[in-house]
C-alpha cells in the first residue's frame, strides 16, 4: 500500500469504551482505554492496545506521533436544533427571558425578516461554527407554517446539497399539533416533507383533543413512511403528560418507524409513580429522548418577581438510562429568543450537561449520548473509533474528564476522511447586515 502525507499512526490516545468499536485491555477510572489508531488513505486501518509492541515492518513508512494519554472523540451528532431560528437575536432578542416572549420574538422576526437569502446566510453561518467544532451530522427543526414552510423547506434543501460530504443534514417540520386539525393543509405539509426525504414533527401541548391529533401525526407518517420526532412537555407544569400519550400511540399504532422525542420537561416536576409509569411505556416503545440542557436552563422557571429559579428544567435521564432508553444531549436553540447563547459546539452542550444533570461518578456510557445515541435516532451511520470506518475525529489537549470538560478546547484539531479541516470560526460581522431593519437590507 503506497503511503500518502496524511497517512499517521497516532499513539497513546485516549478513547472512551463507549466511542470504541470493542474494548482494548481494561479501562481507567473515566472509561478510557489507550489506543493506537492507523490512519490511511482517510479511513481508519488499525486500532490496538497502545502497549502492542510496534510491527516495524508496517509502520516504518508512517509517522508515528505520540499523544500521550490526549483524549480523541469520533466527530460528533447534534439531533435537535434550529438553524432557521439562529443568529436573530441582535434583530430580535427576547424581551424577558421567557417562553411566551420567546415564541412572540420568533413570530415577528418570521414575518418581517425571513426571506431565503436570509435564511441560507444564518444556516450557512451556523453550519461553519458547527463544522469547525466537529460536528459530521445535524439534524434541523424547520418551522412550517404558512407561507413560510415554502420558503424554508427550500432553502434547507440547498444547504443539504451545499454541505453533503461535510455534515450529514436532516430536517423536522415543526408545528404547533393543532395544526393537524387542518388535514389537506398538513397533507400537503406530509408531502413536502417527504419529497425533502425530512421527518415529520409537531409540538404538543395539552389541548383538549391532544389524543386525536397525536393519532393523525402517526397515521400522517405511517401513510408517508417517514420518522417521528416531537417537541414535548416544554413545561414545569406537571399536568403536561403528552410523552405518556406519545408512547401509548406508538404501542396502538404498532409503529415501527424511529420516533425521537425531545425536552420531557413536566417529567421531572411528576409524581414518581407517575414518571415511573411514563418511562415504563417509553422503554417499551422504544421511543428516544433527547435532552437540551441549554436551552431548558435559560427558559424553564424564568421568574419575572425577582426570585430565584428552583428547578433545573431537565428531564429524568437517569432513570431513562436505566430503562435501556436511547437518550441523547443536543443544542438546540443558537443566539435566538428561545437561547441567547451557544455556537453548536457539542463539547460546550456535553460540558453544561455534565454539570446540570451529573453526567460523572460514573461517567458510565454518557460520552455516546452526543455521538452514538443520536445516530442511531437519526437512522445514519454510527461514528466509531474502529477499523473500516472513516478517520473522523477530534484531537483534544485533556487527558481527563476534568482537563477537557474544564476548558473551551477552542484549538482541538478536527479530523475529517484523516486530514486537518480549518477551524477558524466564521466572524459575527458577517451577520450585521442581516440585523439591519428589514427596509434597509
């Protein structure tokens, strides 16, 4: 085999059990095995035991470079964000922090501001922060009502075109779930989707016909042949149950296509009978969960009396690991009215998850919740450490969970098919004519 200038064989790494494709020698105390990784022609040749002796015959022509116990990750999966939303909030920031503020920002913007040209810009920008942090795959909620859902669902089109073979894109019309109560309107959205090979979504919410309409989405889908995934439960109010109904339709419907479901906020403020109850049903559907701890920390309790919040505003993971249920961590919302912080960087979200939900003693198999777990929800190939598959992955300066996850980590190297991507971070001017008022742009 000729051997190119990519062609290396990095030494003494540190990989998590759960980003291995099997087990090398027994692990340390964060899950950590030390591994060599062959790297040829952009896939991944080789993986073994840092302390194998050296085969000279093979690897003389290679270069060999030390790592000495620095952490590498496979790139990673961000299942649940919202590029049509990010970056507005300079035009339109959230008033008070809240929720309802947050959906009355978003409604205006909408309005006045998002043409396509003003879209593309803000996915595109947000697609680069991505990539350089180390994203190979995202999947996007797109808002998808009228007219809007035209413009949008277009535009997601052509960044999917424009990114292939960087960052594998998915898209989810999202809806309020009363607007199933319209069936040519959502029809006609179900077919959109569908010729934009997305996956269908709604947000519930606690309607008095919340039964029926769950019902529609699931037939929708079933017709079409497409995945699930809804927004649920983004509330404290313990009274929001529709998870519950959300599994209990996925059993009564017999359906066997993924359905992710995200937030499960109300889980956590729930009786735990009743919690217990709840996530017995989603295991048993096998519905995933994805949790955004960002977002949800800056929303959920936000008090305008001047107190304190008392609740972190996550959902109950823990007892859905327990459960064999496939959870994952993603960022959801970036510089918008429903967040006003974040750059897609899936460190940062696993970092703030570590902390708010106690990711540690024992890390146990979180790590794959931002690589694994969200492929398979998403339905993509599964990134691994591990002969066969494609060299993507991300050198790190920690030798632990507490080097890494203690620092930015803004000069990781990004490796893609083996060879260094650019990770310099596209610059916020790039935006400042886009927050102009809408008649001067």
């Amino acid at each position: 085999m000729s051997v190119s200038p990519d062609d290396m064989t990095l030494i003494n790494a540190r990989v998590h059990a759960s980003h291995l494709g099997q087990p090398y020698g027994s692990a340390d105390e964060g899950g950590f095995h030390r591994v060599n990784i062959e790297l040829r022609g952009g896939m991944i040749t080789k993986t073994e035991a840092s302390d194998t002796p050296a085969d000279r015959s093979q690897t003389t022509a290679i270069t060999r470079t030390d790592l000495c116990g620095r952490i590498i990750t496979p790139t990673f999966v961000d299942c649940h964000t919202h590029l049509d939303k990010g970056h507005i909030w300079a035009r339109q920031p959230n008033p008070d922090g809240s929720f309802g503020g947050a959906l009355n920002a978003v409604a205006t913007d909408t309005k006045v501001n998002w043409s396509a040209s003003d879209l593309a810009a803000r996915m595109d920008f947000s697609l680069r922060c991505a990539y350089a942090h180390g994203t190979s795959a995202l999947r996007t909620h797109i808002d998808s009502q009228d007219p809007q859902a035209a413009i949008s669902w277009s535009v997601f089109e052509e960044m999917r075109e424009a990114w292939a073979g960087r960052i594998t894109l998915q898209a989810v019309c999202l809806v309020g779930i009363d607007a199933l109560r319209d069936a040519a309107s959502f029809s006609a959205l179900a077919k959109r989707v569908k010729t934009a090979r997305g996956v269908l979504g709604a947000v519930t919410y606690m309607v008095p016909d919340i039964e029926s309409l769950i019902d529609k989405l699931f037939i929708s889908a079933l017709d079409h042949g497409l995945d699930l995934d809804f927004h649920a439960d983004e509330t404290g109010d313990p009274n929001a149950t529709s998870l519950q109904l959300i599994a209990q339709a996925a059993l009564r419907h017999n359906f066997k296509g993924r359905i992710n479901v995200g937030h499960c906020c109300s889980l956590s403020q729930q009786p735990d009978d009743e919690a217990k109850r709840t996530l017995d049903l989603v295991a048993k559907s096998g519905l995933s969960v994805t949790t955004l701890p960002m977002s949800n920390l800056y929303l959920q309790d936000r008090r305008q009396d001047a107190t304190t919040p008392r609740w972190r505003g996550v959902t109950l993971v823990h007892e859905m690991q327990t459960r064999g249920i496939n959870v994952a961590i993603a960022s959801d919302n970036t510089r918008d009215p429903f967040y006003a912080y974040g750059d897609l960087d899936m460190l940062e979200v696993y970092r703030m998850a570590t902390r708010v939900l106690h990711l540690d003693h024992p890390v146990a198999d979180w790590p794959a919740a931002i690589t694994t777990a969200p492929a398979h929800l998403m339905g993509i190939n599964v990134p691994l450490i591990e002969p066969g598959r494609p060299a993507n992955m991300i050198l790190f300066h920690g030798r632990s969970w507490t080097e890494l996850l203690s620092r930015p980590e803004s000069d990781r190297i990004v490796l893609r098919d083996g060879k260094k991507i650019d990770t310099s971070l596209p610059d916020y001017t790039e935006l400042d004519a886009l927050m102009e008022p809408a008649n001067e742009h």
